[in-house]
C-alpha cells in the first residue's frame, strides 16, 4: 500500500473514532503545526498595542519558557503589561471567553491575573490578542512547598460558585487549538498525533482512557502543574495565570494532573512529602467523593498520555528516536501514587 493511501486510511480512521466527517478528519491531521506554533513580530504587535490602546510601549520581550506568541510590554508612560497573541488557529471566541473567565475570577477575589484593560482582547494580524497586567513576581519554590501551594490554589478555585459566564467546557491543554474544551479533547488530540504512523500501544492506552466523565465538575485551570508559565509567586502571595485551558470539567482531572507531577516530570515512585503537601492544601477547600478517589489513578494518564503522544508525534516529524516512554512508565507508579493519596486524605 502506498504513503498516500495508508494515509488516507487513517483519515478514516481518525474521522470514525472522532465522529468527525472525512475532511474534519483530514484538517485535524494536516497542519498540527501551524495550528500550534506562532511567532509574531514584536515590533508589529507594539505597533498594534499602541494604536489599539493609546499606551506608549517601548519593548516586547517574551515571556513564556514554551511559547514564542507571550510578551511582556514595557511602557514609558506606566507599568507593564503581558500580552498574548495566540495562534491564528484559536478563534477569537475562545480568547474572549478567557477574558470573561478572568473577570469573573477577579470577581471572586481569586488569585489570578488581572485583565489589562476592559476590551482586553484585539485583533492583530489574523490573531486574537490577550492583554493583562504583567505581575511582579519570584518563581514558586521547589518541593513540597511548591505543591502544598497548587494545592491551595486549585482547592480555592474548585470551591467557587457555578457562574454561567465560566460555565464553557474546560481542563484539555488546548495547545492545538482545534482539541480546547473537556479533558477527553486531550485524548482525541493524542489520538491525531499517533494517527500518521500507527503506535499501536500508545492508541490502545489512549482509546481506553478515563476522560473523568461523570465526576463533579468545577471551574477548571487546565495546566497548573506548569511553573513558571502556569503559576508564579506574586508579593501577596502565589497566584495563577495563563488561563486559555480553563472552564468546567471533572475537577479530578486538574487535582490528578498536579497529583501526577508530584513524582517529576519522569516519575518512578510515590513522593509522600509532596503528596501530602498538596493533599493537605486541597482539602481545606474541596473534599473528593469516593468515586474521585477511586478513580485517580486512571484520570492520572489523561495528561500523561497527551504528552506522550506529543512527543511521539514529535519525534516523527524530527526524525527522532522516541523517548517518552517516562511519561506513561511504569505503571506502578500511578497505581502506588494513588495510594498514597488515598492514604493521605484518609488521615
């Protein structure tokens, strides 16, 4: 069978597990890059920012450790902002639902950033443009402190009341932004990236994967596992940014991603330190039912398994050799470090 035909047979594929139609199918496999990655010219987005906003910026420098489209913008004329020109791919909807989410946060007194301005999303470029205040901060420290304050942080943010203005689906990555919305967008996501070369491991972990369906739901960050581009610590304390992930979901999901990154990015065993650091942080604020706890260790491999085929799909399109087995690997790990949570809010 042909390159083009053994492709095609996988659109189809793709199409009949996504529910999706032939050229649905075919979009969400071609141009996976495109979708993901965007560079734009600072000069350009200063420019824009100034015609948009009246404020006399003077430098945009990137920000972010993993993202080429985050800009902190320096002004003469007062403090700095941060500003977001995401992908052309993530409609502009999705962005001013970002916006709606953060007023509805600052509403709430929670900690998070805070929009830079009442019409705080733009359009430059073909882009949709986030602007919020930039905030003066250090990194979060290392260990269990760290955990002990994502904790806090997601404990406090699955606590608060339901609103209709933060009531979108939420809790996938959302880095390609064809696949934002629930937790099972990051499994149909990990599916498209194995879907040009069959992983036949990988899809059989993916295609049986907890997606959390059915479990309480809260307002979701998304990625708060991931400092400092997620989580950074202000001078009144820890706070949350970067909020393109969030809306409502399993709550189970984000508590079992923080859960998950406790043993490091390739854990091998249960950290007990930091397990009940976080554990100890969240329950002051959120107790989980039966059903949350006995299904964490399965909800565990949502965002692993994400990753894993990210890498996957990215060491293809390098011509590398695999080597994010360490996320999925071994399966002790998420089994025993369930249990030392379940363990830990026992206690």
């Amino acid at each position: 069978m042909t390159r083009d035909a053994s492709f095609k047979k996988a659109v189809r594929r793709h199409a009949e597990e996504t529910g999706q139609r032939y050229t649905e199918a075919l979009t969400d496999l071609e141009g996976l890059g495109a979708r993901m990655h965007h560079e734009p010219v600072p000069e350009r987005l200063l420019a824009h920012l100034r015609d948009r906003y009246g404020i006399d910026p003077v430098a945009a420098v990137k920000l972010s450790v993993h993202k080429t489209y985050v800009f902190r913008i320096d002004r003469n004329d007062g403090n700095p902002w941060v500003a977001r020109a995401f992908p052309p791919a993530r409609p502009r909807a999705r962005v001013e639902g970002d916006a709606t989410i953060l007023r509805f946060l600052e509403r709430q007194d929670y900690p998070a950033e805070r929009l830079a301005a009442d019409d705080a999303v733009s359009d430059f470029d073909g882009s949709a443009v986030l602007v919020t205040r930039f905030v003066k901060h250090i990194q979060l420290p290392g260990g269990a402190a760290k955990f002990a304050m994502m904790g806090e942080l997601l404990g406090r943010l699955h606590a608060l009341p339901y609103d209709d203005s933060a009531g979108r689906p939420g809790g996938a990555s959302g880095e390609d932004p064809s696949h934002e919305g629930t937790p099972r967008q990051d499994l149909l996501a990990a599916l498209a990236f194995l879907e040009r070369e069959r992983f036949e491991q990988l899809r059989r972990q993916v295609r049986s994967a907890d997606d959390g369906d059915g479990l309480p739901e809260g307002l979701l960050h998304g990625n708060l596992l991931h400092a400092p581009d997620h989580a950074l610590l202000g001078e009144q304390g820890p706070i949350a940014i970067n909020w393109k992930a969030s809306g409502r979901g399993p709550r189970l999901a984000d508590f079992a991603y923080l859960i998950w990154g406790t043993g490091s990015w390739h854990p091998r065993r249960p950290d007990q330190e930091r397990i009940d650091a976080a554990v100890s942080a969240y329950r002051r604020h959120v107790a989980p039912t039966d059903d949350e706890l006995g299904r964490l260790d399965a909800v565990m491999y949502i965002r692993a398994l994400y990753l894993a085929c990210f890498g996957y799909r990215r060491a293809l399109t390098n011509g590398s050799a695999f080597s994010e087995w360490g996320f999925i690997e071994p399966p002790g790990y998420f089994s025993s470090t369930a249990d030392a949570v379940r363990a830990a809010f026992r206690r």
